[in-house]
C-alpha cells in the first residue's frame, strides 16, 4: 500500500487514491501553455481526458499528487508519476513554478527507485523547447537517451 511521502515540512506527496484533487488538476490543465510543455499541443483537457490520464498513469506506476503546506493547510500544486518507464511530473500551479520543488520530488521518487532496487529509470520524451524540465532531470543525474520526434529521452542509471 502507498504511503504519504514526506519530502519537507513543507512539501509531501500523497498517494493519488487517498484524495480526490481532480478540480484543482483540471484547472492546471486548461493552462494551454502547461499542456504544451506536457503535449506538444495547445489545446486544453476535457474533463475526459483528464480522467482517462490520470486512470492511465494510476494504473502504469505510483501516481501522487504533489501538495505544499501554507499556513497550516495542505493544498495540491501538481501531480508525478514513479515507473520505470517514464517519471512525469507538473507543477501546475504557476504560483509553484520554477521554485525548485520539481527537483525536490524527483529526488524523493528517485531514492524511492533505489529502495525499490531498480536499476534505471527512464523518461520518454522531454520536448526539445522544455527547457525548465531539461534542466531540472540533467542536475539529477539523467542523460540524454536518444533523440524522439519532438525532444530527447533521458535515462539516470540507479546502479
């Protein structure tokens, strides 16, 4: 069974199943700029969409909801997703953006791999005009893996 994942005073994921956050994700999601860092394509999530993500990646690997606590209530800010296969991640209240906090939950899901005794994680497409998340999976150890049709694959070896 998942378990909330204490980062920081401050920072925690908690298992997607234990929350329903679907509200304030489908706010993140109308964010065409967002979406197209995570897409390649501008156009918003329908509430079906939404859904049928987070189904998908609920059932392909251990998917949390990013929450930060301020003045005394934890809220949620994002969503990630641990596999082996692909490990990703919004941030998306902008509010949260560019703070570093993207870093500090792969860290954790990164440690979490290594207890698990993975050898490898790997990330399938990173757009080649994401240069935040670029940046953000390089200072964690990742290499560039091969290139895709619109960005690179990134692997970091946990061995």
């Amino acid at each position: 069974m998942k378990q909330t994942l204490q980062i920081d005073h401050a920072l925690r994921l908690v298992p997607y199943y234990k929350v329903n956050h679907c509200e304030e994700a489908f706010a993140w999601y109308q964010d065409v700029n967002l979406v197209y860092l995570v897409d390649g394509v501008k156009r918003p999530y329908s509430p079906a969409t939404l859904e049928a993500m987070y189904s998908y990646l609920d059932q392909h690997g251990e998917l949390f909801w990013i929450e930060v606590k301020e003045k005394g209530e934890w809220f949620p800010i994002g969503d990630v997703t641990l596999s082996q296969d692909n490990l990703p991640i919004v941030i998306g209240n902008p509010a949260y953006q560019h703070r570093g906090l993207g870093k500090k939950v792969l860290s954790t899901l990164i440690e979490l791999a290594r207890v698990k005794g993975w050898k490898e994680l790997k990330v399938k497409e990173i757009y080649t005009y994401n240069h935040a998340s670029r940046r953000c999976f390089k200072s964690l150890g990742f290499v560039e893996d091969g290139a895709t049709e619109k960005g690179t694959s990134f692997i970091l070896k946990l061995v």
